[in-house]
C-alpha cells in the first residue's frame, strides 16, 4: 500500500486488496473498517439485490441484510478461494434470492441475470502485463535526464500546470513546455523499442 492510497484512519483504499484488508479488520471488530468497506462497495452491492429484486424497500431490506452477515462472518473470508468482490456479491445475490424464494409474491427477474456477476479483479495476466508496463515505464523515465523526467513526473502525476512548472522551477514558460515535449518523445521512443 502506497502513501497516496491509504486515508488519514490508516485504512487501504479502495480497490479489491484494500476490500480483503477491510474484512480482515471487521474480522477483528474494527467499526471503522466496516464503515469504510460499507462507503466503498454498497452501491455495487445494492445493484446487484436491484437485479434480483426489482422492488426497491426489498432490495434495500436485503442490502442491510448483507453487511449485518458481512460483520458477522467476515473472519470467514478466504481470500485464496475467491476476492473480496466475488465473496461480498455472492453474499448479496443469496440473500436476494432467499428473500425472493420466501416472498414468492414479488415479482422475480431472472436468476440467469445474477450468473452475469464477474469478479471486477483484473485476472492474474492483467496484473502481470500491468506491473510489466509500470516496470517499463519507470525504466523509460529513468533514461532521460533529470530535469524532464521531474518535469515530466510532476507535470503527470501530481497534475501541475505548464505554467506551476515554470514558477517552480525558475524557469521560461517556454523553455518549460520544449523540456517536456522532448521529454515525451524520448519516453515515447523508448516505450516503442
């Protein structure tokens, strides 16, 4: 976990790695763990009771059914059998269906659409080819000079301006935008080879 990925309370930030991480601290009674997890998957959760349950109180009634399960049994969670998505959607969707099933008066959508359900995880290849592009990069900007791979670096990923460059450093606006377009032909020359 990086610094710009974990939040003032110490918890991970969103994303699969960060939901498994969250479990294991609800696992361990963690109320703020379990508000964050709650902020970053209810939305995901309740579309897929939505699915399933096309009246909006029972899907709603379902979704508080799931975090109370969720709190109950997150020491259960097996991040080697299935993520976190997969574990916390099967979840929703058993709960939505066993609402369906004890209340055969709703109206059902169909169980084929719940099949439908993927892990949002990038499979293991993405995850590889990802990290391989990243190492690339890194290795691409690390051949040009210090001063356009700064610029560079600034410029795209702490998102300053032509012009916040140009003060920063001291330097000509101009000057400034000629360093980063070369820059990027280098970079661009040395991802292509």
């Amino acid at each position: 976990m990086t610094e710009s990925t974990a939040t003032q309370s110490g918890l991970p930030a969103a994303g699969d790695d960060a939901a498994a991480q969250l479990l294991g601290a609800i696992a361990r009674g963690d109320r703020a763990a379990f508000e964050r997890l709650y902020r970053d998957t209810s939305a995901r959760l309740f579309g897929v009771c939505l699915r399933l349950l096309p009246e909006r109180a029972e899907a709603e009634d379902v979704l508080q059914e799931v975090y109370a399960t969720v709190w109950r049994k997150a020491g259960q969670f097996d991040a080697g059998r299935a993520s976190a998505a997969v574990w916390l959607a099967m979840i929703a969707r058993n709960k939505a269906i066993d609402r369906l099933r004890a209340m055969p008066a709703l109206r059902r959508a169909p169980l084929e659409l719940s099949e439908e359900l993927a892990d949002a995880a990038p499979t293991p290849a993405a995850q590889a080819e990802r990290l391989d592009e990243r190492e690339r990069l890194r290795r691409c900007l690390d051949e040009l000079d210090a001063r356009r791979r700064d610029l560079i670096r600034t410029a795209f990923f702490e998102g300053c301006t032509y012009e916040e460059l140009a003060q920063r450093s001291g330097s000509p606006l101009g000057s400034v935008k000629s360093w980063i377009r070369r820059g990027l032909i280098q970079l661009r020359a040395c991802l292509e080879r």
